[in-house]
C-alpha cells in the first residue's frame, strides 16, 4: 500500500520539471513500471543522474520505489519504480457540432470519470467557452490535483503567436477563434487545443492501439474523415498543422459517382462520411442504410459497399505514403466498414502500390467520449513533453 498523496491539494499545481526529470517521468507514464537499470539503458543517464532524477520524482510524488526483482545472471538484483497515477489529473474536452463531452483521466490516462452536455443553443464560442469553465470546475470540486485540460474538436487549429487558435471548425461554425487563451482564463488551467483525429492518434500511440509501434496511421470518419500520421515516434504536424487531409482525394470516375458536399464527383468524401452513405442509400440514417444493406436492397447495397470500398482506398493512400506499422480505423461510420470489410479490403488491394503491405488492421469500437479521452492525454503530453499545441 502506497501513503497517500500529501501535498495540500488546494494550492497544487504541475511542478515545472526540467529536462530530465521529464525524460524519465515520460517512460514510466507511457511504458509502465521500470527497473533503474532498464531506465539508464532508455534515456542514456548515468547511475549516479538517475538516482537522483528518480529521488526528484519520488519526492514530488509522481512515482514510487517497488519491488525488488532479481536479475538474470550476475549484478545486483533490480529495483522497480512504478508510476504513482493518482498523483495528478487531466480533464478532456470533446466538442462536436452539437455536445460536449469531458472526462477526467489520471497520469497513466485511466478514464476516472465522464460526462456529457449538449451545447448552448447558439454554438458562440464565448457561450461554449463558458460551458467548458463550469464543467472543469466542477470537476476540481472532486479531482482537486487537477493539472493541465485538453480541447479537441473537428476543424483546422493552427498556433498565432505562441497560442492555438481554431481557424475553422465547420460543425461550430467558428472562424479564427483563439480557443486556447479563451480557455485558459476560464479554467485556469494550462490548455492545449488540438484537432480531434490528431489528438485521437497521439491517444493510441501512447496508450491505445498503437503501443509499441514506432509508426503507425489512424484513420476516423463519421460526419467527416481525417487521419492522424505517426512516424519514428513523432505526430506529423505539417506545416499549418493541416495533415491528414484524405477527405477529397479521387477514388471513383464517371457521371453517376455521388458528389460531396463541396462539389467534388467522386471523391472519398462523397463515399465514406456518414451523411454520405446515408443520402447514396437513400435512408433515414446510418442504422436504416446498414439494415436495408443486410436485407439486399441495391441501392443500399451499393452505397455501403461504395463507401468501404473509398475507405480502403484512403487506407492504402496513407499506407503507400508513409508504410506505417499498424493502421487504425475508427468513428461513428464503423459498422459501415465492419459490414462490408470485403468491400473495404478490396479498395485496399485496389488502389495499394504492389511493393506495399498494410501489416496490422485494428477496426477500433468507437465512442465520442474517446476524443475527450484523447484530448486528456494531449494535457499529459503538454507537461510531461512540454508540449504546447
């Protein structure tokens, strides 16, 4: 049994930790409990600097000595030091077009506890902003280490002077809104703000189904589709931070392909999105499209088939750019894909360079809340890497 958190918690707040202090914090957060020896070997410090790095993380209480584990052959047996995750919490903002969700996650990006909010009636950024600061102070009233707060939503976020700014979100109807210092002053907590597929790929990297793999490519589609890149152990951000963008590369030809919502005949958007499946079938939504696909209607038949068919293609596309390791797919279109995974499959082989190989496929369950999960895990990523975008 460990002793409990001590420092009075109405006056913490996230230490700021200098380089190597966060070096050694970020493989214990992200790998799990390691042995002192194991630590050296993956950050390149000394014994001696070690020792005292860890003394520093144990006093600030965000690990803790464990067992001793013997080692194989000769040397002293291994000292295990264990990540403490109820040290500190991280709240997780999801906006959609319609609600927000928000949880609360510890240090190891545990899931303590969740709500949800439609959104006020007017979608004004300063009323949302509003809506963000009543939930996070709520949640101090129960989480009272409460360290740092992320914000993802559908939409283009780019950094202006040192600060995020949202510089168009479609569902919200925003446009060049700086989210980030409007945030930060309800809150009162160190934010960052991130494009939702993008902080959903860092989420899986660190602790989803990317772990272990050093590259890898998620792909999310429902009301829109994007896709977040890994490569070497590193979020692609692109110049504006705009990657990902697979929406309208061209995957059909022909007078009858259907047409997205900007005009473009053919593209992946016209196939894949939820809104599209749900006009090619000629259904009341997703659900209808999917049960009359099941039952054989042709109609529906051929706009679920088409839509995987365009998702495989966008998959082989970011598989012939980068070869990732693993590929994940995920978002509310999921049972589109996972009804008519030969469709999928087929669009892959279709349109995949010969010399290239998918590897690993994980059709990930979706939930909205794993954005807001997501959005926690970039606050970890914030003052564990000092990451600011």
């Amino acid at each position: 049994m460990t002793e409990a958190i001590t420092e009075a918690a109405d006056r913490w707040s996230w230490p700021e930790l200098h380089d190597g202090q966060r070096a050694v914090l970020r493989e214990v957060v992200v790998h799990g409990s390691r042995s002192r020896a194991d630590l050296a070997r993956r950050t390149g410090f000394s014994r001696t600097s070690l020792s005292r790095l860890t003394r520093d993380l144990v006093e600030l209480q965000f690990i803790v000595e464990g067992e001793i584990k013997p080692r194989s052959g000769r040397g002293r047996p291994s000292e295990m030091l264990d990540l403490r995750p109820e040290s500190a919490h991280f709240a997780g903002v999801k906006l959609t077009g319609e609600a927000l969700y928000a949880v609360v996650t510890d240090l190891h990006a545990v899931v303590v506890e969740r709500v949800e909010h439609p959104l006020p009636a007017s979608k004004a950024a300063a009323d949302v902003v509003e809506l963000i600061g009543r939930v996070v102070a709520d949640f101090r009233t129960r989480h009272r280490r409460l360290a740092s707060l992320g914000v993802c939503l559908a939409g283009d976020v780019e950094e202006m002077n040192g600060r995020a700014e949202v510089i168009d979100s479609p569902f919200l109807g925003w446009d060049r809104v700086p989210l980030q210092g409007m945030v930060e002053k309800v809150s009162g907590l160190p934010t960052v703000i991130s494009n939702d597929v993008q902080a959903l790929t860092v989420a899986h990297h660190w602790f989803g189904a990317g772990v272990g793999h050093s590259s890898l490519a998620v792909v999310s589609f429902g009301a829109g589709i994007g896709a977040g890149l890994v490569v070497r152990d590193e979020l692609v951000w692109g110049a504006r931070g705009h990657t990902g963008k697979v929406g309208h590369l061209l995957v059909s030809n022909g007078e009858t392909a259907p047409v997205c919502d900007h005009g473009h005949r053919g593209c992946v958007s016209a196939w894949v999105t939820v809104p599209a499946v749900i006009a090619n079938a000629g259904a009341a939504d997703l659900e209808d499209a999917l049960r009359r696909a099941e039952e054989g209607d042709p109609r529906a038949v051929a706009a679920v088939e088409g839509g995987a068919r365009a998702l495989g293609a966008a998959v082989a596309y970011l598989v012939d750019l980068i070869d990732p390791q693993k590929v994940i797919v995920t978002g509310e279109g999921l049972p589109m894909a996972r009804l008519a995974e030969a469709a999928f499959h087929q669009g892959v082989e279709e349109h995949l360079d010969p010399s290239s190989e998918l590897g690993l496929l994980d059709f990930w369950d979706f939930d909205f809340a794993d954005y807001a999960w997501a959005a926690s895990i970039s606050a970890i990523r914030r003052v564990v890497q000092r990451e600011t975008t």
